[in-house]
C-alpha cells in the first residue's frame, strides 16, 4: 500500500502511547483520517501520577491530561471513547467493537496496554478492594483511602511492587496505618534485586508501613464490604480498604485468532511492526527486541512504564508513515516513594554483580549498577537526578566495579570514556 492511498489511520488503546502516535502523526504532516478507539471514557491521560501525586492530592486531575479533549477536535480525530475492540479482521482490515459496530483501517496502531491481575482468593469480590490501574480506579482508591482516614482504619497494601509500594508511600504520607503483604523475600524483589530490595524495606518501615515478606493472602472477610485480610500465615488483620498491586497482564484477549502474533503481549519487530499486514503497536502490552551494547542478540522485552510507551507510540507512527527507523532506546523509568526519586536505565533480566555507589545505610543518595559478564546492564540512582544522562550513556559499556563505586571517580567522565570506547 502506497502512502497516498493511507486515508484512515486507527488507533486502539486511550494510554500515553496513543496520545505519542496521534501527535506524531500530526507532527509529520499526515492529513488523513485518525480514528481513537479506547475502552476508558476519557481521552489519553498520564498513568504514573495516579499511584502517587494524585492519591497524595497533590496532582489534580485536570493536570493528568497531556492534552484535553478540544486538542483531538482541533486535529480532526475522531473519538470512539467508552467502546472496547472485541475482534480484528486483518484481511479486511476492519475492527470490531463492543456496540457491534466497527471501524476500517489503512494501517492500525494496537495500543490496548495492560490490566491488573486480580487475586482469584476467598472474598476477592468484596467491595473495598482496590486496583490501580485506571483513572477510575484511582478515583475509588481515593474515596476508600479517605473512607478509612474517616474511621481511622486500617490500610492492607498486597504486594509490594511499584504500585503497591507507591500506594503504600501515599497512605502512610497521609497518616494511615498500612500493613503491605510480600510474597517474595524483598519489595521490587524482580526489578532490584535482595541487596536494593532490602534498602526499599528499610525505608518502608522507618515510615511506619508494617511490612511482612514471605506473606501472602489467603481470603478476605467481610459482610458488605472487606472488613478483614486473612494472610497465607493464617493472621487476620482488621481493614477498611485494601489495595492489591500484583502485576499486570496484556490485554490480547481481542486479538487471539486474528492472526497478531501474541506471546507476552503483542510481539512485534524493531519497527513496531506485527506479524500482520499494516498492523502496529506499542506501548505495555507491546513485546519487542531489545538490543543491547554486548548482547549477542536481542531480548524480547515488554516494559510497563510511561517513557518506553510515550516514545515507542512516537516510533510506530512514524513508522506507519513509512520512515523505516527503528525503536532502538535506552529504557527508563522513575518511581517516587516518600522523599526518595529512583530513575532507574536499562535492563536486566539477570545480573551476577551488584556496585553501589554510596552508603545503602547512610540514608544519602546512592548510585547502583547491574553487571553481568563484567558489562552494566542496568543502573539506578535515588535522589540523584543530575546522574540520569551519564547512567544512560553507561548503560551496555564495560567499566571496572572499583571505578563505579568510587564516588571521587566522576561519572561524567566514566561515562565519555565508555562512549569513546
């Protein structure tokens, strides 16, 4: 299909990445049609304030929106909000949509994301039991976080990754009493690893969270909404609200039998290109190869996080305009928890060495490295934003641990040399 015969462009999916591929768009200079199908009733918003500024009530919600309604207006794009995808004829070219209407594309972009993992346990149906994955949900989190500051209840937080750990650093900034429940021996135990993981534990505790590791949910009580945790350890724990952060799936589920190549997510190429013909995507729900400085080959990567799907939506639309570049970026993410900024670059599956760079114990900044096989595959700093750029620049290079960790070796310069060689 040539480019003077692409009249109609479909986006599928309300997140950052399709506020990215619309703006794209728009910025190259495509005049034709644009068509925003999301499942959520709001246009694209920014998700990463809802575990934090926005529970905090520091972030108002008019803020969350990179771009209000009238912007699509002023562009010319036509808006199916409130109405899910439920089938894709790739054939046709034409997707299906829950009001049993549908929509023809010229080239589609599949920006569905993600959906929380809900806990299949005794009583997981009660009201009063959050997830966190929308603004709707944040929204009701908000009101049963203040319904419980009301009664002076009890906050139960299950799982300790990102969101669970962000929603726990909300509610006790704002004087609740939270008990968080781990399954696994450390917070952010997958990503950081026991060395860093530990560090988040200790700063979890030293503000107030009771924090119990190795410990799961078994069942919830409660008569009209969830008034009790029962832990996999046996122990009740009274309650008025609970949040459960235990990860989040692909949602694919309208894509099976399309023809889409799925594995973790839509699998596409370094291109953002599907198995399919004139069918793209991005964003969390995209899995793509990621190539590192070092790396032999690419691993095939799926990242939950607001940079990677902001620019990767970027990357396939101008794709989808045929400029044939691809996604080749140095992964990022941040998360805030209490006083602490952690901007974490690159990525590691598995790692054999662990530098800091700085005192864990100290309470100060600190700077981590992530080595396998002698190369960084990953680094983090908390509470050193001026790092980010040199981090960035380190990330595949190989440097030796005794200069990482000193702290009067200037990262700058270890990162020039790293480029230079």
């Amino acid at each position: 299909m040539s480019l003077v015969d692409l009249e109609r462009f479909v986006v599928v999916g309300g997140g950052i990445a399709a506020a990215g591929a619309i703006e794209a768009l728009r910025s190259a200079g495509y005049g034709g049609h644009i068509t925003l199908v999301s499942n959520e009733p709001e246009v694209p918003y920014e998700r990463p304030p809802l575990s934090k500024g926005y529970l905090l009530g520091t972030t108002p919600e008019e803020r969350l929106f990179p771009r209000p309604k009238s912007f699509y207006a002023e562009q010319d794009v036509e808006l199916r909000l409130g109405v899910a995808a439920t089938g894709l004829d790739v054939a046709a070219h034409i997707v299906a949509l829950a009001d049993h209407t549908s929509v023809r594309y010229d080239r589609l972009l599949i920006v569905t994301g993600g959906e929380a993992v809900p806990l299949r346990v005794p009583g997981a149906d009660l009201p009063g039991i959050q997830y966190l994955r929308t603004l709707a949900d944040a929204r009701a989190l908000s009101e049963a976080m203040r319904m419980a500051a009301t009664k002076r209840g009890r906050v139960v937080v299950v799982g300790a990754g990102f969101i669970g750990a962000e929603a726990a650093a909300a509610c006790r900034t704002l004087g609740l009493d939270v008990t968080m429940l781990e399954i696994l021996p450390a917070p952010l135990l997958r990503v950081l690893g026991q060395e860093l993981g530990e560090y988040y534990a200790a700063v979890h505790r030293a503000h107030g969270v009771d924090l119990r590791l190795r410990e799961g949910v078994a069942a919830f009580h409660g008569v009209d909404r969830v008034e009790e945790v029962v832990t996999t350890n046996g122990e009740p724990i009274p309650c008025a609200c609970v949040v459960v952060g235990v990860g989040m799936r692909p949602v694919t589920a309208w894509l099976e039998g399309s023809g889409v190549a799925l594995g973790d997510g839509v699998l596409v190429n370094e291109y953002c290109e599907t198995s399919a013909p004139d069918v793209f995507a991005a964003g969390d729900g995209a899995c793509w190869p990621y190539q590192q400085a070092g790396m032999n080959e690419p691993v095939h990567v799926r990242l939950e996080h607001f940079d990677n799907a902001l620019r990767q939506g970027e990357a396939a639309a101008r794709n989808m305009l045929g400029q044939g570049k691809p996604f080749r970026p140095v992964p990022y993410f941040w998360s805030e928890q209490y006083d602490l900024m952690m901007q974490y670059v690159g990525y590691a599956r598995a790692w054999d060495q662990v530098v800091i760079r700085g005192d864990l114990a100290s309470g100060e900044p600190f700077a981590a490295f992530l080595l396998a096989a002698g190369r960084i595959r990953a680094a983090m700093a908390v509470n050193r934003v001026r790092d980010l750029v040199a981090l960035k620049k380190l990330v595949g290079a190989s440097v030796a641990p005794e200069a990482l960790a000193d702290t009067a070796t200037d990262l700058k310069a270890l990162a020039a040399m790293a480029q230079r060689g």
